[in-house]
C-alpha cells in the first residue's frame, strides 16, 4: 500500500486595516450599564419565567374549565334524551291503560252479561222479582249498655290499689 502525502495550504492571515476615526472613537467608548440595571435582567428573566407560567396555568386553568363545561352540557342533552324518552313511554301506557279501561268497561255493562248468560249458558230471564224485607228479630235489638260505675266505686277502687301502685317506681 502506498502512502501519498499532500501538503497542507499555509493560511496566512489578512492584513489587518486600520480602523477609521469614528471607528476608533466607537473603541473608545464603554458602554456601561448602571448597577440597577444590571440586576434588573436576572429579576426580569424571573419575572418572565413567572409570568410565563402563570400564563400556562391560567390557560391550562381556562381549558379544564371549557372542558367541564362541555362535559355537563353532554350529560345534560343525555338527560334531556332520557327525559323525552320517557314521556313517550309514559305516553304510551296511558294509551293503552286508557283502551284496556274502555275494553274492561264494555265486558262489564249489564247488557253484555245478560246477552253472553242467554247465548252461552242458556239462561233466561226471571218471570218477576220478588223482594224481601227483614223483619226484625229478638237478636237484632240492641243491648243496654252496663251503667257507668259510680263515684264511690271508683274511690273505693283506687283507695285499694294505690299503696300497690306506691311502691313501685
């Protein structure tokens, strides 16, 4: 294997030019901030860094809330779906409570009955109607109620058993 080497270029350095007047016055001239200035961009640089974050929060803050929002306004449309589902099934069963009354009451009436007794069970119609009246009867009469007891009874009850009643707590 061969090795080849190449020379490396030379850099030489460009001449240096000498700077104009006002350039050699712009060296000359500092310029120097205050001492109050100089602190202000670290407080600054803090102060953006809180108010940055305190912007993210709020933003962030803004959207939690827009998301609330919006998640209550989904369970109430739901609800409100709910809602109006139910008033037709409510709606419904009192239709169809309202026909099975209106079905009840014509398999009630007295000329259906009478018809289907004569038609199905052969029944006829009775001659006449007879009606009876209760006489009234030994077992029917009121008793007399027993007599209230007197006063002197009472007293003399009560006499008997309030030492029995004064013993115990």
């Amino acid at each position: 294997m061969a090795v080849v080497a190449f020379p490396l270029p030379v850099r030489t350095p460009a001449p240096r030019r000498q700077p104009t007047a006002p350039e050699r016055n712009r060296e000359a001239v500092k310029l120097v901030r205050p001492a109050r200035t100089r602190a202000l961009p670290r407080a600054g640089r803090a102060t953006s860094t809180v108010r940055r974050r305190a912007a993210w929060g709020l933003v962030s803050l803004i959207a939690a809330v827009a998301l609330a929002v919006s998640a209550c306004q989904v369970l109430i449309a739901q609800s409100q779906f709910e809602l109006a589902r139910l008033q037709s099934d409510a709606a419904t069963a009192e239709d169809r409570y309202d026909r099975l009354r209106l079905q009840v009451a014509e398999l009630e009436s007295p000329g259906r009955i009478m018809a289907t007794a004569q038609e199905r069970l052969g029944m006829v119609p009775p001659p006449g109607v007879t009606y009876l009246t209760p006489v009234p009867s030994e077992s029917a009469t009121p008793t007399v109620a027993p007599a209230r007891p007197s006063d002197e009874a009472v007293a003399d009850d009560w006499s008997r058993i309030k030492p029995i009643l004064a013993t115990r707590p």
